[in-house]
C-alpha cells in the first residue's frame, strides 16, 4: 500500500488525481461532521449535508479514476465500492420520496454491487498479494449485505416510502463518512509507514461505525427523529 502512495513513481497526472483525492477527503471528512452531529432537517444539516455530498463524489470519482488506470490494494477498490454505492443510494432514497418506491434503476444498482464485489474477491482474493482480510472480508460482507437489502425493498415498496426511506437514507449517508474515514486513516498511516495500525484502525473505525448506524436504527424504529440521539447525515 506504501508504494501504491509513492508520488516520485507516479504520473504526473495520476499525482494531481491522487492530491484532488486525498484534499477532498480531508476536507469531507471533516465538512461531513456537521451534518452528522447536526439536527436532521435543519439549516446546518441541508446546507453542509449538501457540501459533504459534493465533496464525496469528488473523493469517489477520483478513487474510481486511480481503481481504472493504477493498480491499488483490493482493499482500496473494496472501499471505493462501498463508498460508491451507498453515496448514490443515500442520495436516490432523497429523489425517491414522492415515488412508489425504488424501481428498475435501484435492481440494476443492487445487481451491479453484486457483481463488483464478486468480481473483487475473485481478481483480488486471498490468493493474491496484499489480500488483508479483516479489510477485505468485512468490506465486501457489507457491501453485498445492504446490496440483498436493496434488493428486498421492491417487496415492500409502500412501507418502505411511508416510514423507512429516512433511515435509508440516513444510514447510508453515515457509511459514505464512514468508508472515507477507513480508507483515509489506513491510507495516511501506511504512507507515514506506521505497522501494524494501518491495518487495525480502519477495521474499528467501521466497527465503531456500525455502533454508530445500530444506535442510529434503533432510535429511528422507536419512534425518536434520528437527529434526537445521533444525526444522520445530508439533506432530507
């Protein structure tokens, strides 16, 4: 992983995608915790949600554009998936509020995560150098989880718009923050070469992450605004 962040051994614009990853990362983990602390439905939370939002698709067109051309750690490509898909998930349970619920579009977005994440564990699997499989296993395991949920959705549809569309929504925004702050922190501290925690903080960073979505859900179903205990994250 160090070496995939060697810039003397990159092109010149691999460089500039890699600075324009890494800045809005930064800068959208940080930006993503007002609306994740803030009160759902609020000023703060729909003006920052929205500028946390940008700044995520910048950090996974970009990690998409290094995934093509370069040749990253199957835990980076596990990560820009997870990232990927639950960024526009979250972000099509919004468009989807006046709707009869998720259609064709959202199956062959479900299909396609399926397919990627097997496609990742077969061209990267444990077989291969660099397969780190607390990384990989738990990556690709939530992927295709909330991938089979998606699914599911189309048989429930009513239900799903009337009273679990915000929880979507709020919890896949929260694992976009989430997959950002993984990869970020194991990128940085492989890069600074500090082993074997480049390893162990990415995989609590997304244990303490789902704690966080466990809490989230559990107030949601009781009946509490999601803000009252743990805000979710961009615009409802």
């Amino acid at each position: 992983m160090t070496t995939y962040l060697e810039l003397n051994s990159l092109a010149p614009q691999h460089v500039a995608n890699l600075i324009f990853h890494i800045g809005s990362g930064v800068i959208g983990i940080l930006i993503g915790l007002v609306p994740l602390l803030a009160q759902k439905g609020g000023r703060a939370h729909r003006r920052w949600g929205r500028v946390f939002a940008i700044f995520a698709g910048v950090v996974v067109a970009t990690a998409v554009l290094s995934d093509i051309f370069s040749a990253p750690p199957a835990a980076l490509v596990a990560v820009t998936l997870s990232a990927g898909y639950q960024l526009v998930g979250g972000l099509r349970s919004l468009t989807l509020r006046n709707s009869a619920g998720p259609n064709g579009l959202d199956a062959l977005l479900a299909i396609g995560a399926l397919v990627a994440a097997a496609i990742i564990l077969l061209k990267g699997g444990p077989a291969k150098a660099g397969w780190t499989p607390p990384i990989e296993y738990a990556t690709l395991g939530y992927v295709t989880a909330v991938a089979l949920y998606d699914h599911s959705r189309h048989a429930w549809a009513a239900r799903w718009v009337r009273s679990m569309r915000p929880l979507d929504h709020g919890l896949k925004m929260t694992g976009v923050w989430i997959a950002m702050a993984s990869a970020g922190s194991g990128n940085l501290l492989a890069a600074a070469h500090v082993v074997p925690l480049n390893q162990i903080l990415p995989p609590a960073i997304n244990a303490i992450g789902l704690v966080l979505m466990a809490v989230i859900a559990l107030a949601y179903t009781r009946g509490l605004r999601p803000a009252q205990s743990v805000a979710t994250l961009t615009t409802d």
